[in-house]
C-alpha cells in the first residue's frame, strides 16, 4: 500500500494524501478524515523517507565520530543525540576511524540520506575541509563541529579555547616551582596543536624553555603512556611534572610514577570520568563539552530555522582546571 493506492481509494490527490500526513490546514476536516479512515483501514505506515522529500526535511541529523569507545566521544554523543530527539530529530551515528577516505565516504552516506544537517564531533574532522569534495557536502547541508575552528562556508564550530588552559596550567605549575615539565601527547589534531601552543606560550609567558625532549607523541593508550614514562625513569631524564593531552595518558603516567614509589604534579584533559576514577583522582583541564554539545545543538537549530546569517560561524567557551589529588592548587 503506498500513498498512491490511498489517493486512489479516497477519490483525492496525491498532494492532497501529504497534506494529510504533513497535518496541514489547508484540507478540509471531511476529506482528512476520510483519508485517515482509509489509512487505518489498509494498515498503511507513510513512508518517512518519502515524507521527508515532500517536506524537503528528514528531520534527521547525522553524527560522525572517529571511535565511540573513546571516553570523550562517547560522553559527547550522550549529550547530543537525547538533545537532538528531544527536538523530534532523528539521529544517525557513524564512527569512521582515522582513515580520510572513510570520513568522506561517511559524508556521502547521509547526503544520500537526506540528513538536515551534520555534525562531526572532535578536532579529528578538521583536516577533510581541506579537500575539493567537502564543497558539494557543505553546499547541500550546514555542518557543526564541536571543538574544531575550521574556516569553511556553511560550517559552524563551537570550541573551547584549551589553548588558553594549557598556557594558564603551565603558567600555574611554573609558578609552583616547577620548571621541567614534560608532555604526553598523541596526534597533533587541531585540538593537539591548540594545546602544545597553549604550552609553549605558558612557558614563555613563565620565562621557562620549551624542551622538545620532554615532548613526546604516544600511542592513545594508558600502557604506552605508562611504558614511556617508565623508559625515561630508568634513563633518568630530569622533569618534576606531566602534562598530558588526554585523562588516559595521564592515568598511565601516574601509574608509572606509583610503581616508581615518586610523587609529582600529574595533569591531564577532557575531565572525563576517568579522572575521578584513578587512584590518585587525576587533576584535568575541562574542556567544557557539557556546554559545548547542547549549544552546537542551538547554533543547529538556529541555522535550520534560517537564522544563519545572524549566526556566529563560531561559539568558544573557556576551560577551567578540575582539582583533585594529582595536583592541588597551592596560594
């Protein structure tokens, strides 16, 4: 049963059947309840994917991360996804890994959905903007980036200026005395780089050096963190702090330092539940995804309401520093 055959049984157009399920006023109370009569009477389920095509909107909006099982992406898309279907958005979810060809072939799965817009959640986004097939996507649909600033037309960012955060964590640590900090990083993201300047220039800003040995890129994982540190123990490199560009690899750092039996500043980022959870509880730069996903969902609707001229292209929010035991601020 289709919407032709209920046109068909009720003597009436096929527009006028979509107005019906649309639940436009401009059909007369007989005829719509003749078509609804007709409806439950034939068990017809409308089709959503052929209303959303006569709306021109699916009421869907597509979500892209790079692995569901990270901590900070999984918390974002929690936030998100319940904001969106409070709304009366659908949502689809794609993790695409690493890999640009899977991001773009992710890209081009919800245009051949109809999505209404699309959002990519994590700096990790920012480099498919700059190739050639992104001009299509962003002609066809807004797309909204949380904690990515990328410079694109029809695309919109809500940040958090964690540059500023590292620079003032550095700035803090050097304040107390610590001058050889050393960095535990992973990939050099947008976000990753936001975060190494912010460093570098709270060193500057402290009078300190910036030591490209005590900046050191490792794998996302809490062993590799923790094997690192262990190396440059038993080689007994000078640092007297860590700083590390997520909770986990910080987590590993103090493990190392605990199997050391040694005690020092421990920092890392995103605040994600893991940071309460270590043993000691694990001092982080939040970088505020609690305020940045329900407002990227309002830059959304804004955007798709046709207030995207008056929109900003993007929204930033400063971070603060969540103390706990790994380092407490001292006055």
């Amino acid at each position: 049963m289709t919407i032709y055959d209920i046109a068909k049984t009720c003597g009436v157009s096929i527009a006028t059947v979509s107005r019906v399920l649309n639940g436009s006023a401009k059909v007369r109370a007989a005829t719509r309840d003749k078509v609804l009569a007709a409806m439950e009477e034939q068990k017809y389920t409308p089709n959503p994917f052929a209303r959303g095509l006569g709306l021109d909107s699916m009421k869907t909006v597509g979500i892209l991360c790079t692995d569901i099982s990270d901590a900070f992406f999984a918390k974002a898309v929690s936030l998100v996804e319940p904001n969106l279907r409070s709304r009366g958005f659908d949502v689809i979810l794609g993790c695409t890994g690493n890999d640009p060809a899977d991001k773009k072939k992710y890209l081009h799965l919800f245009l051949e959905r109809h999505v209404d817009a699309i959002i990519l959640i994590g700096s990790s986004f920012g480099e498919i903007f700059d190739h050639s097939h992104m001009v299509p996507a962003t002609g066809k649909v807004p797309i909204f980036i949380i904690n990515c600033n990328v410079k694109f037309p029809n695309v919109y960012c809500v940040v958090c200026d964690e540059a500023g955060g590292f620079c003032e964590t550095a700035q803090l640590l050097a304040k107390g005395g610590y001058k050889h900090i050393l960095y535990l990083y992973d990939r050099l993201t947008y976000s990753g780089k936001q975060k190494l300047k912010g460093l570098h220039e709270g060193l500057k800003k402290s009078k300190l050096e910036a030591n490209p040995q005590l900046e050191i890129m490792v794998e996302r994982t809490m062993s590799d963190a923790k094997n690192v540190v262990d190396k440059l123990l038993a080689e007994k490199k000078p640092f007297d702090a860590i700083i590390a560009s997520e909770d986990i690899l910080a987590i590993g750092a103090q493990k190392a330092l605990v199997a050391a039996g040694l005690s020092m500043p421990v920092i890392g980022c995103n605040n994600s539940i893991l940071a309460s959870c270590s043993t000691p509880a694990l001092t982080s730069l939040d970088n505020r995804l609690e305020a940045l996903c329900p407002a990227t969902v309002n830059v959304l609707l804004q955007v798709l309401e046709g207030k995207g001229k008056m929109t900003p292209s993007v929204t930033t929010f400063e971070p603060y520093l969540c103390y706990r035991d790994s380092f407490k601020k001292t006055e």
